[in-house]
C-alpha cells in the first residue's frame, strides 16, 4: 500500500488536471447566484452606495472626499458595521465604480471649496452636511 501511494496521488493530480483542461470543473449557476447574493449582503459600502449615492459618470461635480468618508462612517456606526475604512480604501473601492477622486471646486449646493472630490458620486440621503467640516486647500 505504501508503494502505491505516491503513484495513487500522481494520477489524482493528472485526472484533475484534464478534468481542469476540459472545464469538467466548472461552477454551477446556483453557486455563482447564491455566491453574489452572499457577497452582495455582506459589501457594506455597495449597501452604503445604493442607500446614500448616486453615481452619474457624465457629471463634473462631486463630493468632498472628507464628507464621503465622514457620512461612511456614520452610516457604519449607524448600522452597526464594524468600521477600518479609510480614505484610501474608499477611493479604490469607488475606481471600480469608474468614479474618480480629483482636485475641485465643482460639489454639489453652492459647495465649491477647492477639494479632493470623487467626481460624478452624488450623496442623496445624508444627514446633515452643514455638520461635516470640509478641508480646502
């Protein structure tokens, strides 16, 4: 039996890797579904997107980085999310949504401080941005 072992392995590790070639391992549809649907439930910022945001590629305006980032973390508080986001992480999270983060003085109500903004992110659902300090340059 001893002998046999290393040869047994061997062809497992063939037979999976023709299996692989031939796309005999593929994903059926349900466990793609059912895996979006987990990750969709539990992608806190996609919840804090389609709740708070609204994103239109074709506008030149945008929100301050600082007021997005402050409304995120509310809204983590708020729900009970446990929150190490940062700036940084929201900027990445926001390119994969094609929205950019730039140098502007085109926000949203007669906000047009020079800002970092993330041009063409809209928050619609904020509290209270007369709270939210904003840096300028």
């Amino acid at each position: 039996m001893d002998e046999e072992t290393p040869r047994f392995a061997m062809k497992c590790m063939h037979m999976f890797a023709k299996a692989l070639k031939s796309g005999g391992l593929t994903k059926p549809d349900s466990v793609v579904n059912a895996s979006q649907e987990w990750l969709d439930a539990n992608d806190h910022f996609k919840e804090f997107l389609d709740q708070y945001a609204e994103i239109n590629l074709e506008d030149d305006r945008g929100e301050a980085s600082t007021v997005v980032t402050a409304e995120y973390k509310r809204f983590c508080q708020d729900n009970n999310y446990m929150d190490r986001t940062t700036t940084q992480a929201i900027t990445k999270k926001l390119d994969a949504y094609g929205v950019k983060k730039v140098s502007s003085r085109r926000g949203f109500d007669n906000d047009t401080g020079s800002t970092r903004r993330y041009i063409g992110l809209r928050l619609t659902g904020i509290t209270d941005k007369s709270k939210i300090q904003l840096k300028t340059k």
